[in-house]
C-alpha cells in the first residue's frame, strides 16, 4: 500500500492518479496502433479516447458517490466529491460513462461505429490493469480473509487491521491483462464488426463476477440477494454482449 506515490515540492501526487494517467495513456497508444492497422487515423482515435477518459471519470464518480453517499460523504464537505486522486470510482459507472460518451464522439466524427469500438476494447482491459494496481496501492477494493499462501496484509490502521486478505486487486489486474492478450489476438481474427467489443462485455461481466466472490469490502447494505453491486450490473452487461453477438453477427463481415 502506498497512496503517495512522490512529492512535487509541497505537492503530493497520489499513486492512485498515477496509476489512472497511465491507464489512458497506455490504452491511447495501443488503441492507435491498432486502429490504424482498419483504416482509423491516430487523430481521430485521440479525440475519441479524451471523450471516454472525461466521460469515464464522470460516470464512475457519480456512481461512487451516489452508492456511497450515506457513508462517506453525507454532512462532509461537498469538495470531497471532486477528490478523486484519493480513490472512489465504480468501474461500471466509468464504462457506462464512457460508451455514452464515446458513442457520442463517433458519431459526432462520423467514424465507422463498431469498429472504432473494436479497437478500443482490448486496451480497455489493458487500462483496467493499471487502475487496479492503483486500487493495490491506495488500499481500496480489497479482499476478505484469506489463510492462502499468497495473501497480503495492508497496514494495521487499514479497514482490514493488517490481517492477511485475498489479493482481489491483483485476481481483476491478472485476468484483465489475459483478457486484453485474448482481445487483441482475437481483433486480428474477428468475423464481423463489433465482435470484440461484444466478447469485451462478455468477458468481463464473467471475471468480474469471479472477483467480486473475494471481495471484502462490501458491507451488508451494499448487497442484494447476496450479490454485489457490480455482480448485479454483471447480468445486463453480459446480456447486452450477447445481444450485440447475435445481432451484429447477421451484418456485413468485418473487412
């Protein structure tokens, strides 16, 4: 756990932050090398992902604050809502966000749809490696008590009390880093426009849903039916990336 990851003078940079700007910049590199490799220039595939970054962080904001108003920000100062170097983002609020806000961006340059969402899917699985090893370091999204070997212990003042807990922010970073290898292989072989993005949600809906079984920093309110809340928003997510499977598999084939 390290929170602070250096000092600029007086000023403190979060680790968190850092592991989030690596995160956009990582995935806007691949992003273009892949893109042009199907005719979609590295400009316009910039100007897309600034709109998924701001859209992304919006709607995983909003979600965290909304989801946890009661707890953490009820009766505190409003400018902690805007903090979000200290952690707080629902990775599903940031994917909505950012669909909604890429969706716009697309069309707005008039680029061809689904297969601009092609080749971004895999580096968003790239980018959700880095924002978890953010998750590691500032302390958040931790497990539940684990007696394994591979276990980790947070600080003795950390919501866990030092004890030995599954390592969740590392199970989410490894399978995201197989399921980004899985995206790009499968980009260079994909049978219609769309494919990738659609086994993206899929995918992820299935590992996430895996993860969140180790989690344990939820606490009893937060749960419905013993699920999660990302579990929860796992099923229309895996249903809408089989609803795209199926439907755009019938369109023309991916050239």
């Amino acid at each position: 756990m390290q929170p602070i990851a250096f000092h600029l003078g007086s000023l403190s940079i979060h680790s968190y932050g850092v592991m989030i700007a690596l995160a956009f910049l990582t995935g806007l590199w691949t992003a273009s090398r892949r893109g042009a490799t199907v005719g979609l220039s590295r400009e316009d595939i910039g100007d897309v992902t600034l709109w998924l970054m701001v859209g992304a962080i919006l709607g995983a904001r909003t979600v965290y604050v909304i989801t946890y108003w009661q707890d953490e920000f009820a009766g505190g100062p409003l400018a902690e809502i805007f903090m979000i170097q200290h952690g707080g983002l629902v990775y599903y609020g940031g994917l909505i966000g950012a669909t909604l806000a890429g969706a716009g961006a697309i069309r707005w340059k008039k680029m061809p749809l689904w297969k601009t969402a092609d080749a971004l899917a895999p580096s968003i699985a790239l980018g959700s490696v880095f924002g978890r090893i953010g998750c590691l370091l500032n302390g958040c999204c931790y497990g539940r008590a684990c007696s394994l070997p591979w276990a980790i212990r947070f600080p003795a003042d950390h919501a866990t009390g030092g004890a030995p807990v599954h390592p969740t922010e590392l199970y989410d970073a490894g399978l995201n880093l197989l399921l980004y290898g899985f995206l790009a292989w499968l980009f260079r072989r994909r049978k219609f426009d769309g494919q990738v993005f659609a086994t993206y949600l899929l995918c992820y809906a299935v590992t996430r849903s895996l993860v969140e079984l180790f989690r344990g920093d939820y606490n009893t309110a937060h749960q419905h039916y013993g699920l999660t809340p990302a579990q929860l928003v796992s099923v229309p997510i895996f249903l809408a990336g089989l609803g795209l499977t199926l439907g755009l598999s019938r369109r023309t084939p991916a050239k």
